[in-house]
C-alpha cells in the first residue's frame, strides 16, 4: 500500500533531497556574509530595524533564486547586489525619504578638507561616515570598507564606472571634511590656529 503523502515516490523523494542538499549549500555560501550585510545595511540606512529587513528580505530573495547563482563566483557581490536592490525598493516605502540630486550634495561639501585628527573614536567615525549623503556614502562603504573592485561596485550598485569614480571621490572628501570637524571640538586645534610663542 502506498502512502498517502507520497513518501516512498521516488521523484518526490529526489525532489526533498535536492532541496536539501540546496538549503545546505546556500548556508555555507551566503550565510558567512551575514555580518558584512548587516554592518553594510546599518551604514546606508542609518537605521538597525530598517538594516535587519533589509537583510532579512536580501536572504530571502536569495534563497530563492540561489538555483540562478553560479557556483564558484562571488557569492558577497552577488548579495550585496540583491541588498542594494532591496534598498533601493524599500527606499522608496520608508517615510517618502527625499535624496537630493549629486549637485545638490556636492553643493553642501566643501573644496578644503582640513587636515583629519588621528584621536578619533569608532563612534566619531561613524556619526560622520552617517553624515555623508547616502549616494556617496554607499560608494565609500563599497570600496574603502568591503573592498569591492570599480566593477563589482558598478555591478552592485547599476552604475557606470565613472559615476563610480566620481561619487567614491566626492564622498571621500565630504567623509573627510566632517571628520575633521572632530577635532576642533575635541580640544584639537591645529598649528596655524595657535598664538604666537604658545608651547606646542
């Protein structure tokens, strides 16, 4: 008598087996990126709910097209695709967020970026690396954090590679210009601001 649940097909049996045997390989790609994401998430959406669906939605769609991911390429850049994207959409839905045009953003950095203090803390940089606008600060964190290649960041983001270039440079300098805000308020104050004959 065969059961009901068809337990003993052996075209279902094989089907379970495949999707495990999926399941288990998906783990050991994906989930050694989970911290990166989240940290990634985190940055960009200035927001630890928000990170934590961001992720959560980004494994989820991965999952279920892990069948379309090639094996032995980069599972990272392949997630941080599906990440930004899911960033992207949810944008989008949360709160109406207004992003300001690249002029508009360029207009609030400055050309002088003052020399940046060597006493800063983790939570300084961050507060700054916050303030940076979100089109550059994406850039920033995809390169000088992750280490992602021109190409995957081009790849990550559906960018050209010169938009690449020219957000990875103006970030920068706007990263460095509210870094170096730090220091005046830290008690930092640099040769050219002290009087003469004051000691060093």
């Amino acid at each position: 008598m065969v059961p009901e649940d068809g337990s003993n097909d052996p075209s279902r049996a094989a089907a379970i087996a495949n999707e495990s045997r999926g399941l288990v390989e998906f783990e050991a790609e994906a989930l050694p990126h989970l911290d990166a994401l989240y940290r990634a998430a985190a940055s960009i959406l200035r927001s630890r709910a928000e990170a934590e669906d961001a992720v959560q939605e980004t494994y989820l769609q991965a999952l279920k097209s892990f069948h379309r991911f090639t094996h032995g390429t980069n599972c990272r850049a392949w997630l941080f695709r599906i990440l930004f994207h899911v960033i992207s959409h949810q944008r989008r839905k949360w709160f109406g967020r207004i992003v300001l045009s690249e002029r508009e953003e360029l207009e609030q950095t400055t050309s002088y970026c003052p020399p940046v203090s060597e006493h800063l803390t983790d939570d300084e940089m961050i507060a700054a690396f916050r303030k940076v606008p979100q089109q550059f600060a994406e850039v920033v964190m995809l390169c000088d954090v992750q280490e992602f290649s021109y190409k995957e960041i081009q790849e990550t983001l559906g960018i050209p590679i010169g938009t690449v270039m020219s957000r990875l440079s103006r970030g920068r300098q706007a990263l460095r210009a509210q870094l170096a805000d730090y220091g005046p308020r830290a008690g930092i104050v640099r040769d050219a601001a002290r009087p003469a004959g004051a000691p060093a």
